[in-house]
C-alpha cells in the first residue's frame, strides 16, 4: 500500500502500469502515486504509450502532474539498456511505428519462449500468460505470473534465476532497437532522452561512463542516477559522469507494484529524494531546445 510521504515536493520518473509489465492500470497507478504525496509522476510502460492517455486524464482527477513518457528496449553490439523518454507525444507516428514494430518482435519471442518452457516439462498456452496482462504488452514478468499461478515456481525471482533471465533455459533473445536509434525518435517525438539504470549495462565503471558519453553524442540529455538498483557508491558515480557530461540526473523506482518488492513509489526503499525541481529543469531544457 502506498505511504504518505513527508516531503510534499518528490517526484518518480519511473514507473510501470498494466499495460505492460506492472500491476495497477494506470489510473491507480496515478491513484496511488498522489496518496503517496508525490507531485508529478511519469508513466514509463515498455515499448508502448498506451497508458498515457488514461494516466494523464487520472492526473487531472485526482491534481496530480503526469508525464507522458516510454521506457525503450535498446540493444548494442554485445549488450542491451533502456532508454527512458520523457514528455514524447504519444501520437508520434514514427516513435509509434518503432514502438510497434518492438512489441510484435515480443510477441515472436513470447511463442518460443512458450516452446521453451513446453521442453522443460512446464506447459503453458499463451491465454495463460495473457491473462496477467489483460490491457498491454506481454513480457517476461507476465511469464513469470504464470508459472507462480501454475505451481511452476513459487517467486518471480525463481522465474528468472531459473528460467527465464539471460541465458537461463528459456530465454530467448529479442531484437531491439539501437539506442541511438532511440534517442533519435524520443528527440523527434518532442521528448526528453534519458538513460534508465545504468548499472544494468552490466559494464565495469569506466566502460559505464564511456558508454553514457557516447550516448550524449547522440543527443541524450540525462541518467537515470536515482534508483533502488543503484548503490550510493554507484549513485555518486553516475553523478559524477552527468555532470562531466551537462546531462541532467533523473530518477525514479522503476516501480511495478509488486508485493513482493520492499521499496514504495517515489522513495524506494525510504532514500531516495528526487525533487519537482529536476522536472523543471527538464522542461526548461526542452523549451530551449525548441
């Protein structure tokens, strides 16, 4: 359940509703974000903007800021990342077109992944994996759902470490975008490119960094430098690359509303501060880029 905060002034920018991989629509996820006392919140569902329209129609319900916003699925040459865009239009034909394009390469992967699980003594029919995701894109969290429905496993966390995470049995690679490439579109969506916790470049620290420089030749304008993912040591580092680089530092908790997690929207685990300020900053930027 969500908790009142203290501070009247805190922000999440990364949050996830039912229309892909999290629990709430996002109407409560808009709900639960104004009881938690935050003043603005962006929706950041995988590779779809289908959520916008009814968060920000729930954010002028309830009196809370909604920023219309996506989480990308990038791939490089040897690795993946995620890029967060921030304040897109929704009805970017091109952005929409990418965006389309990722889900039908989920729904490919999601057939094998189904194949998969079938060699491994664990049937599954797609309506069972569907059922978890009633209004929006089936991902390897929804796999998860089903096979704790169906006595496969007991956590998602065993789903993942046992199955379905990176070169776990039944993973199955998914052609993703180029994070350039993704940049790009959020940028000529009239959005604000940022890069979603880092750590899970799953690089030593200076390759980290010299990957987010690179990423900044290519127009991104912030890190994601707030994040439960992220130690303090690794905080302060990410930190540090931004303001090398005159990104912005955003932040947000990747937030699913799940049970079985022990951090809460717009504070984590109870440290995390990103401010409204920081949204001001974001707009500012865009308003002199245009």
């Amino acid at each position: 359940m969500a908790r009142k905060s203290p501070l009247t002034d805190l922000v999440d920018l990364h949050v996830h509703s039912r229309v892909s991989d999290g629990e709430y629509a996002p109407r409560e996820v808009v709900r639960l974000a104004k009881e938690a006392g935050l003043k603005a919140v962006a929706l950041t569902d995988h590779d779809t903007t289908a959520g916008v329209a009814e968060a920000l129609a729930a954010g002028r319900e309830f009196g809370l800021e909604v920023i219309p916003a996506v989480e990308i699925s990038a791939e490089f040459a040897d690795g993946a990342c995620h890029i967060l865009g921030y304040f897109v239009d929704p009805s970017d034909e091109a952005l929409e077109a990418v965006l389309h394009e990722a889900r039908e390469g989920r729904d490919r992967r999601n057939r094998k992944i189904l194949a998969r699980l079938a060699d491994l003594g664990m049937r599954l029919e797609m309506t069972d994996v569907e059922r978890q995701t009633p209004a929006g894109v089936t991902t390897r969290a929804h796999f998860a759902a089903a096979l704790i429905e169906k006595g496969h496993v007991k956590t998602w966390d065993e789903a993942f470490d046992k199955y379905l995470g990176r070169d776990k049995p039944a993973y199955v690679h998914r052609k993703r975008v180029d994070p350039a490439e993704a940049i790009r579109l959020i940028r000529g969506a009239g959005g604000l490119a940022s890069l979603a916790h880092p750590r899970q470049l799953n690089r030593a620290a200076a390759e980290t960094e010299e990957w987010i420089a690179r990423l900044a030749d290519h127009g991104l304008e912030a890190v994601e430098t707030q994040s439960p993912d992220h130690s303090a040591v690794l905080a302060k580092r990410y930190k540090a690359a931004a303001e090398r680089l005159g990104l912005l530092e955003t932040g947000g908790t990747d937030w699913h509303g799940r049970n079985d997690l022990s951090f809460r929207l717009g504070v984590g685990g109870g440290a995390m501060r990103v401010r409204y300020e920081l949204v001001e900053r974001m707009k500012e930027r865009l308003a002199q880029r245009r």
